[in-house]
C-alpha cells in the first residue's frame, strides 16, 4: 500500500512536469523531499530525468535511506550533491530541468548553473506543494490520528486549567502527553490566560489562571510526521456577559466558516464567511489574521484562507478554520477545527465540544 502511494505521487509529478514542458526535476526542500521518497532525514536531494529517479545523501543515511525512501535509486556520498549528480553521471546534457525557486539559495543556482551548463534550469513554484496540497489515504489516517490525539490531550489537561498552574505548566504538560501518545507536539503551544489571550500567537509565560480569565489553548500533536491544530478557549471560574457576548460571535463565525467549505469554493469565500460576520457584529478590526491554512508535512500550507487567496478548494485539501477576536487588556476568543474538503461539504475532524466551557 505504502509503496504505490509513492509510486502514484511520483507519477503525479512526472506528469505536472511535462505538462510544463520540462524534463526532469532537482528536488532540494527537505519537506518536499519526504513527501516524494519517504525519507525523513536531514540532508538529502533528488533528481528527476526522463530516465530515471534518483536520491542522494551522505553515508549518516546508509541505513535509514535504505529503509524509507522508496521508487528512487541512491546515491551516497561524501562529496556535494552536485558533484555525486556529476561524476555518476546522473544529469545528461541538454535536458530542461525544474528547480524549487522558493527554496534554492542564490548560491546553490550558481553552483547548480557552473557544474551544469548545458542544463536548462526553470525557476518553478509551489508544483510539490499544489500536490501534496491534495491529500491521499496515508496522509488522511495520519491526521486523523493527529486529530485524535489532539482531542484526547486536551480533555486529560483541562483538570489543570485552574488558579494554582501557570501556562508554562500547562504548555509543558501538553508536550509530554504528545510525546507519550504520537510523535510529538505539532508546534510550540499557545497557553493564554486573560490579557495574554489577546496576542494571536503567544507564548507561555508563569502568569497564572485567574478567575475571569478566557484561556487560549492552540496545541496539537503530530503523527507520522502529519501535523494536526486546535484552539479552544474555556473560561475560569464564571463567565460574564462579555464573555457569552465575543465567545457566541466567534463561535458563530467559525460555524459560519465550516458550512461554506467545500471543493469548488474560493478560499477568500471561506474567509468571508467568517470575518463578515465578526465585522457585521461591530468587532471587525479586532481579527486580525486569516481564516486558516492548510495541513500537512507542515503546520502552514497551501491552501490559505485569506482575503487576498486565489485558490480554491479541491477535495481532499484538509484545513483548518480559525477566526478569532483579540481585545488588548481583556483577552481573545480562538475556536479552531481541522477539517477535510469534500464534494458537497467539509468533514470537522476534531471532536471537542465548540459549547463555552466554564472551569470552575
């Protein structure tokens, strides 16, 4: 199963490059590395020719390369990668050859141009990550799972949401239950308590839980090497009006959010949806970031959910939804699902309660 899934997302690409006009293509971005051979190390390149497929690293990865890369022939070697290409032989003269322009330093094209220079080098763009955009089964179990672990960690860490702990403690403790339960945290986690709520990305400081506190938890584990992403914001202790008021239009909007994705559908439709409600409630200029992002090998990928996005939703993109109101002095409200595109919909993968939860 898992070596024809690299197999199909191989012959995904021969074919997108040749429909390009192009030969081959030299793969340098060690996520776009992974999703193409399998391998997870941290010194790698491949080349693609008309003839053949090729992987090339250092003799730290005899073993493992051995073992995970798949549907490639390796190369291993102390030289550069360049050079090893070189002296097997490996790029023929004459050929049209794709690199990734958003990865390649300035000078490793210059070396790329002196060592070959009978190759036509074509700067390209976002051609590994537009497929790995559009997820397959693996890549789907693997979030799930993702998902899972997610849900499960925060239910076990809400007993410490409370006067008494700190966000540090909390962040900490979220760690080390991703790291028992999956591969591990999927990012730093965000734990803000109060004002600190109102920084979108915060970091976990020794403030403690105070009564009237909204608390932001954006944390989430990592499976496989795919990333899963959740925020839910309960309050300590007893929620005022204010609190049911910016909870109850975020929650809406992100519901709103939910109900507009599917295959077809712009992305900055999906972040309209949710941020022409929050502005249509008087707290517009208090969002101030975008809807979502796609998942994957990374944490942010494409697509994204943003006024200024030109994508559109293809089944199988798996993204999340994630408006939210930040309010300087007071706090934020951030409620975020990951979810997969489907024909006629989305599937919401997580499966914590969005109701406002009370910790008393």
């Amino acid at each position: 199963m898992t070596e024809k899934i690299y197999q199909q997302r191989q012959e995904k690409l021969k074919s997108v490059l040749a429909d390009h006009g192009l030969d081959g293509m030299l793969i340098t971005n060690l996520t776009n590395i992974r999703y193409i051979s399998g391998f997870t190390g941290s010194a790698a390149s491949c080349l693609i020719t008309p003839d053949s497929q090729y992987f090339i690293t250092d003799g730290r990865y005899i073993e493992q390369s051995k073992a995970q890369v798949k549907g490639f022939k390796r190369f291993i070697d102390m030289d550069s990668h360049l050079s090893i290409i070189r002296k097997n032989n490996l790029n023929p003269n004459g050929l049209k050859i794709a690199f990734e322009g958003d990865h390649v330093t300035f000078s490793l094209y210059q070396d790329m141009t002196s060592i070959f220079p009978e190759t036509t080098w074509e700067h390209t763009g976002m051609i590994l990550e537009d497929l790995a955009a559009v997820k397959d089964e693996l890549e789907l179990d693997a979030i799930r799972t993702a998902v899972e672990v997610t849900d499960r960690v925060y239910e076990e860490t809400l007993p410490m949401v409370r006067p008494g702990y700190t966000e540090k403690q909390v962040a900490n403790s979220m760690v080390a239950k991703y790291r028992e339960y999956a591969e591990g945290e999927a990012y730093s986690p965000i734990v803000a308590t109060g004002p600190n709520g109102a920084l979108p990305h915060a970091i976990p400081t020794d403030r403690e839980f105070k009564k009237g506190d909204f608390i932001v938890i954006d944390a989430a584990a990592k499976y496989a090497g795919y990333h899963a992403d959740m925020t839910r914001t309960p309050v300590v202790g007893e929620a005022t009006g204010k609190h049911h008021e910016i909870y109850g239009i975020v929650k809406e909007a992100q519901q709103r959010g939910c109900d507009a994705a599917k295959a077809g559908v712009p992305c900055k439709v999906v972040d309209a949806a949710t941020r022409e409600y929050i502005k249509e409630m008087g707290y517009g200029e208090y969002y101030t970031h975008g809807t979502g992002h796609g998942l994957g090998l990374e944490i942010h990928t494409s697509p994204r959910f943003s006024p200024q996005s030109e994508a559109v939703l293809n089944v199988n993109n798996v993204m999340t939804i994630e408006p939210g109101i930040y309010l300087a002095g007071w706090g934020g409200v951030r409620i975020e699902d990951d979810v997969i595109i489907k024909e006629d919909g989305c599937e919401i993968l997580n499966k914590t309660t969005k109701e406002l939860v009370v910790l008393n």
